[in-house]
C-alpha cells in the first residue's frame, strides 16, 4: 500500500497532543461515518481519554495526525464526555476482530483527504487467519474497503447523514425542512453536535425548536455551545422560560453568563444582534499574531475578516476600545509591526441602537462588521453584516432561496 497510509492499530496507541506539543491524553479508538454510495466510510473524530475523561476530539480540530501523535489546532478541548451516536462506528469495537468468512479484520489502512488537511478516511482493510494446527504462521493480506463493504454498513439513516455530510448547511436545513417530524428528529440525534450547530443556524427559531425537542439536556447543551454566540441566544429566547433556565443552569458558568448577558438585551437592538466572540488583541500585538488568529479555519469567515483592538481584557466585555484592523491591512504590513500603529478608528455603536440604524451604519461605511461598546467604550461584542441581512429580510427569505435555486 501507500507509503502515507496510517494504520488504526498505530493510531489508536497515539497522545493527543496540545497546539504546542504538550501531551494531554491518548488516543483510544476512531469514530467512523458509514459509507454513501462510492465514498469510503470518513473518520469523523476520535476518542480520547484526557483528565480521567473519555472525549471526543472532532477529526477537524486535528492539524496533523501522524507518528509523533493527533496535535489540536487550538489548546480549547470538549471535556463532555464522549457518547456514540446511532449509525456510527467505532474501529476497535466495531470493526477490529469482526469475521470476514474464514479470515478476521486485524486493521483499518487510513489515508488523508485529498486537498483537505483535517479529513482521514478508510483506504484499505487488513485480514488475517490465525495459526493453527494445520497452518503453521499467520497470513495476512490487504483488500480495498470496497470488498469488505458489508463491514462498515449500519442503518439506511446513518447513510442518509453520511450523503448530507459533505453538503452546505443551508442546503442541508433546506432538505430537512421537507422531511416529517419525526425523519428530522432521527437525523438530528444521528448528527455530531458541531454539524447540528451548523444546521440549526441555518433554520428559523421556530423551526430550530422542532428540530431539537426529544433532544436530551447534556447533548442540548453540547449543540448549542457549538453555536455562535448570538445564534444561541436566539433560539434559547424562544424556549418558554422554565426550559431556558434549566439548559442555562446546565451549561459551563462563563458561558451561561454570556448567553444571559445577550438575552437581557433587546431583540430588536444592536445588542440583541451582536456576537460576543470577535478576535481581538491588544495594540501590542504584533501583524504576525493577527494573522496567526484570524489564520484558524474554525473561524467563521465574517470573524476572520478584521481583528478588534483594545486595552485588557481581552475577552468581552473588554478593555477600551481602541479601533480595528481589518485583514487586507494585516496582509500589507511587516510581520513585526505592533497593531497599534495600524488601526482604523472606526466609531462604535451603542448597544441599545436599534437595528435599523446598525443595518444602515454598516451600509454607509460598506463595513464587515461594527463595534457595539457601552457607556466606558468596552468592547461588547460586534454585529456582523449576515446578522443584519437575516433580520431584514423577509420571514420566508430561506424558503424563496429553496425555490429559486430548485
């Protein structure tokens, strides 16, 4: 085979290392999406044991898998721990062992995603016969997936979710939106918490709350903590009020409090559109740690399109505002020059400003997004331009897509 094919039983034996090489935990098993038509069944992620827990790290929060270890993009790590899903598979459970006629599997070959640095699927399958009285030694021989097939399938659901897998959120929210209650329900328990996230933005309030109800507390609270900030004040201000305190009082302190924090805002304010997660640095920061920050692919493209500058703390409700530097600076600067010498002062909004005005302050300045501070000029967050544009449109504007695109 392949020189740069991974084995499952080498992988399975790896740390799970930190962005910085530290080891935090080791890898246990591999989590598997069943296959859909010709495509091979794809690694969606895999299970750890890390802190006395066993967690799930999603194959896209990998930067590189290979002899050294499984090293995170960033240092953050779910804690929650780790909960198989129906339909998918786990290699050491599920796969390793299982009888192919008179031979067993004895390993997964994986292989990297062509043009993808986070996606690992399955290439090959090791089979074995034992020695025995009448064979001396063990064979072994490598067979294409495609042979073993029958290996890997599971539910006609679990390949549903697997053919939705590669699929726009949108898209997806719009197919699933055509399906009765219950198929919606089965494929949102069937879906790993991030792609959830995903597609629960994508739909109404409404519409988010049919697609979730029967979802347990632990995975409600995992789903929307996968969610952008604002989206998951939106849909938790839908939920009638003895809900939302209870899903509030399940999630971590910091991140309930943020939630909170939005929801006492008006819907119909700046602060009630706003995201309280933008980048931001302070004027020390060089242009290299900008573009390090706004470089990592798990941030939304709106995110990584300026970094917001102020005094300490970094993290909202911030220091003084100090201005914004927007990417195509970043690109155009020496690595080395501080943040400081190259923001634009582009004036904040109020976070009581009515969302009219924002739309409008975001059309005059043709802006990406805009500061939202309070009375001392702390950063609270920022509206971003695709928040503005769900909230003007018409009620129905997702639907009309649906039908114009076919």
């Amino acid at each position: 085979m392949a020189s740069d094919l991974i084995y499952a039983f080498r992988v399975t034996r790896l740390p799970l290392l930190d962005s910085d090489g530290a080891t935090i935990g080791r890898i246990e098993d591999i989590l598997l999406a069943p296959p859909y038509g010709d495509d091979p069944p794809s690694v969606l992620g895999f299970v750890a044991s890390s802190q006395r827990r066993r967690i799930f790290v999603n194959a896209h929060r990998i930067a590189t898998l290979d002899n050294e270890g499984a090293r995170l993009r960033s240092a953050a790590i779910d804690l929650n721990h780790f909960r198989k899903r129906p339909g998918e598979l786990m290699v050491t459970k599920d796969v390793l062992d299982r009888r192919v006629g008179a031979e067993v599997v004895n390993d997964l070959a994986l292989r990297a995603v062509p043009g993808q640095s986070s996606e690992w699927e399955v290439a090959a399958v090791a089979l074995g016969t034992r020695a025995g009285p009448l064979r001396r030694k063990r064979t072994v021989r490598v067979v294409d997936w495609a042979e073993v097939r029958s290996l890997f399938d599971t539910t006609p659901a679990a390949a549903e979710v697997a053919a939705l897998r590669d699929m726009h959120p949108h898209d997806v929210a719009a197919a699933i939106r055509q399906l009765p209650a219950h198929h919606r329900r089965q494929l949102a328990e069937m879906m790993d918490d991030e792609r959830l996230a995903d597609i629960l933005e994508e739909l109404p309030e409404p519409e988010q709350l049919r697609l979730i109800e029967g979802l347990d507390l632990e995975r409600l609270v995992s789903v929307l903590e996968e969610m952008e900030t604002d989206d998951a004040a939106d849909l938790l201000s839908e939920m009638p009020g003895e809900e939302r305190t209870r899903v509030l009082d399940a999630m971590e302190p910091d991140e309930a409090d943020e939630l909170r924090r939005l929801l006492s805002y008006g819907e119909e304010t700046a602060g009630g559109l706003m995201n309280t997660d933008p980048v931001v640095l302070g004027p020390h920061a060089t242009v290299a740690e900008a573009l390090a920050r706004i470089r990592d692919p798990e941030l939304a493209v709106v995110l990584a399109a300026q970094v917001y500058v102020t005094q300490p703390p970094w993290d909202t409700p911030t220091g003084i505002y100090l201005g914004v530097v927007h990417f195509q600076r970043l690109l155009r600067e020496p690595p080395g020059m501080e943040l400081g010498k190259c923001i634009e002062d582009e004036p904040p909004v109020a976070v009581g400003l009515p969302d009219t005005e924002v739309a409008i302050r975001l059309a005059s300045y043709n802006l990406v997004s805009v500061a939202v501070c309070d009375a001392e000029r702390r950063l609270l967050g920022i509206v971003t331009v695709d928040d503005v544009l769900d909230r003007s449109l018409p009620a129905n504007w997702r639907q009309r897509i649906r039908e114009t695109t076919g």
